[in-house]
C-alpha cells in the first residue's frame, strides 16, 4: 500500500458509505453479510467487518445480536451555538454546550509542549516563527460519539512555569482557556472565530467517523487579553452532516445620549 493510500477497510466503508447515501439500501434494510461484502469488494473478511463496524460507530448501521446488520435511522442534525455568553458559564465551554442540548461532553487531549511555532500560527499569536509553544490535539465527543477536533496553541512566554502550562493537567485542568489565564493574571477580553467550509482530510475523517472529502467548518479562533495580545489559537473541526454551527449575538441597549 502507498503512502497515500488508505487503509482497505477505509475504502470500503467509504463506498458503503456512499451507497447508502444514494438509497441503495433503505433505513431498516438488512444488510449483506460479512462474507458477501468480501466476497464482492474482494478482500479478506477481516476487512469487511472493520468496514461494518465503522459504519456502525458513525451510526449510519446497526448491529443486532443475532439477526445481522441494518441500515439505521439518520441521526439529527444538531444546532452547535457559538455565543459571548459561553465563555461566561465557568468550568469548560464544550461541557456547557453540550448540557444545553442534552448530551454529556467529553473529551480526550494530549499536549506538547516546547513546540516550535510555524508561520501562520506564530502570525495569529503575534510571535517569531520558531517560538516555543504547547500543541494540544483534542478530540471531543457527545454522549461518547466523535463531535469535534480541535488543534490548540499557546505560547510559552506566557504559560511557562507556570501551574497551567499543560491545559488538561494541573489544578485547572479542563477548564477552559478564559478561566486557565485568569489564573496567572491574564484576563482575555476578547476573541475572534473565522468559520471557513472546508473537506475533511483522511486523518479528521478517521476521528471523526465520516468519510475523506466529507464536509466539514473550519473554525480558526484566537482568544486576546485586554492588551490585544493574542494567548491562545485554535483550529476546530465540526462535521457539517451532524452539526450546524451558529452564532448568537446580543444587542447592547442605547448609551443615554442616543435616547
């Protein structure tokens, strides 16, 4: 197999995947076999249960005990709210998002820290290319299934040696970025989200459950403090077939001099 090339049981969930999209089988359908599937796409059975059971976790198949595999009900589609009040709430902003809709947030996340910034994330943090920064890589989940990804920045001029220096370990761990830097006496004032449509890549695919290609919004969000300076970049990845991302604003009431 090539570098590029993807795993076989990837390539035949994703044809799957697209047969069921085009109606091939409808919701309540039994499935073909295992062994069917291989012996039509031609691999070993092994493959094709890995194939199923991808489908099954993205939810698009299910699975009952004794009876085979069918084609399950769609999933809804969920509204992800994206307010100034959610930063408000204290404690981690997914987690209060996702109580609001009914679904238990959580979340896995591993850190580096000392890596070197690269140009467009030394841009959006106002630092020298090459500073040292912490890369942390989240996968969020609601009610245990994928939801989101996010890669974070913050550099290390302002985290290091301090209690918060990792944000998923230490006293604040898993509180959010505007509680983590309010800690250490940084007060983010501000931040500023770009929702860019985007396809998923093979990497966010496999997190995420959906297919290579599929569409995705690409949020690139920088939290500044009070002095404009910028402490912490993300990119987050939301899957469009599962998620609408929307933004709330509120409307200030007139100064008195505008009555």
């Amino acid at each position: 197999m090539g570098h590029d090339e993807l795993p076989q049981h990837q390539v035949v969930a994703g044809d799957l995947r697209r047969r069921l999209a085009a109606g091939e089988w409808e919701v309540g359908a039994k499935m073909p076999s295992r062994a069917q599937l291989a012996q039509e796409y031609r691999v070993g059975p092994n493959v094709a249960q890995k194939a199923m059971e991808r489908l099954i976790v993205e939810g698009l198949l299910e699975g009952r005990t004794g009876s085979g595999t069918y084609v399950a009900q769609p999933r809804e589609r969920r509204r992800m709210i994206r307010s100034r009040h959610r930063e408000r709430r204290g404690g981690s902003p997914f987690r209060a998002d996702m109580s609001e809709i009914g679904h238990a947030g959580t979340w896995e996340a591993s850190s580096e820290a000392r890596t070197p910034a690269p140009e467009n994330i030394a841009r959006r943090l106002g630092i020298t290319v090459g500073d040292p920064t912490v890369r942390t890589r989240y996968e969020f989940l609601a009610d245990g299934q994928p939801a989101q990804l996010s890669v974070s920045w913050e550099p290390m001029a302002i985290t290091g040696g301090t209690p918060i220096l990792l944000p998923e370990m230490g006293p604040l761990a898993g509180k959010g970025v505007v509680e983590r830097m309010r800690s250490i006496g940084v007060d983010i004032e501000t931040w500023v989200e770009v929702p860019r449509p985007a396809r998923a890549t093979p990497e966010q695919a496999a997190l995420l459950g959906i297919g290579v290609g599929d569409l995705v919004q690409s949020l690139e969000r920088t939290y500044y403090d009070g002095d404009g300076r910028a402490v912490e970049t993300a990119d987050i990845v939301v899957p469009d077939a599962r998620w609408e991302v929307a933004y709330e604003f509120t409307v200030d009431p007139p100064d008195d001099g505008a009555r």
